[in-house]
C-alpha cells in the first residue's frame, strides 16, 4: 500500500514507554500480525496485558496469527474525532474477530470507499499500511473485505 488511508497529523502510534505492545509493533512492520498467548493453556488474548486473563500469571507469549479474519462490528464516522481528520470523513472503523486466534478482536479501519456496504460476518484481511517517511517509523494494521468465503476453524463461532 503506497497512499496512506488516513490523512497526516495524527499522533504516532509507538509502543508505551514500559514496552508491552513493542512486539505487536514490530511485527506490523515485518507485516506479521502478533497477539499474546498463554505458553500453557494455549488460550489467545488481545490487548496485551501482562498478566493472562485465564491463569492470572505473568506467562505470556507473542505469536504470529494469520491476519484473517471477520467483521464483528463497524462504524461509520461521519464528525473528526481528531483535528486532522476534519476532511477525512466518512471513514469505517471496523472490529475484526479472529477466529484463528481464539475469537480475539482487533480494531481498525477498513479501507476502500467509505460508503460501502459492510456486513457482519464478511470476511477480512489484514493491510499493513508503512508509514516510512514518519519519525519514528511505524505500520499499522488497517483491515480490507476479503474476497470468497472465510474458513473458519472448526469449534469456532
């Protein structure tokens, strides 16, 4: 991707200070897409945290999920939230679930034209989106409809 979906001005999106989201960063811009997992129950979970919601310990993985996934729920934004966005709107932010990575979901746009349809359901792909010219440098994961249906894992959803 070449064009940036979203205009300049915005904040820079970079990991806190204390380096909890650091691997989900770097991977983005290796286009992986990383969630946390439990080593010992296998059991996903997104944002990161540092403790794992199901065992209350501090044993947490980063691993690679495949970046597919469906539309959970979407919004239209038709007024800026950001000063920057003024002439940007309407734009589709999307929640995406993966249910290759336990039924996880992430947030993000959805890219193409801002009136199309969405449905609940239709499949998604992951875009990483380089923004090299930034300081510091950075890639965020943007969402687009798939094309064909999704395969989803069996016992999920």
């Amino acid at each position: 991707m070449s064009e940036p979906y979203l205009p300049a001005g915005l904040p820079t999106p970079v990991p806190e200070r204390n380096g909890l989201s650091a691997p989900f960063w770097q991977g983005a811009r290796e286009e992986r897409l990383k969630v946390q997992r439990n080593p010992r129950t296998g059991v996903y979970q997104w944002p990161p945290q540092w403790i794992a919601h199901d065992t209350q310990t501090f044993e947490l993985d980063w691993v690679e999920v495949e970046p597919k996934g469906v539309i959970y729920s979407w919004t239209r934004v038709w007024h800026p939230v950001h000063p920057a966005l003024k002439d940007a709107c309407p734009y589709i932010v999307v929640v995406v679930e993966l249910p290759h990575a336990g039924g996880v979901r992430m947030l993000g746009n959805l890219l193409g034209d801002p009136r199309q349809e969405v449905v609940i359901g239709a499949p998604a792909e992951a875009v990483f989106e380089h923004h090299n010219d930034a300081d510091p440098t950075f890639t965020l994961v943007q969402w687009r409809r798939a094309d064909g249906p999704f395969d989803r894992p069996a016992g999920n959803l």
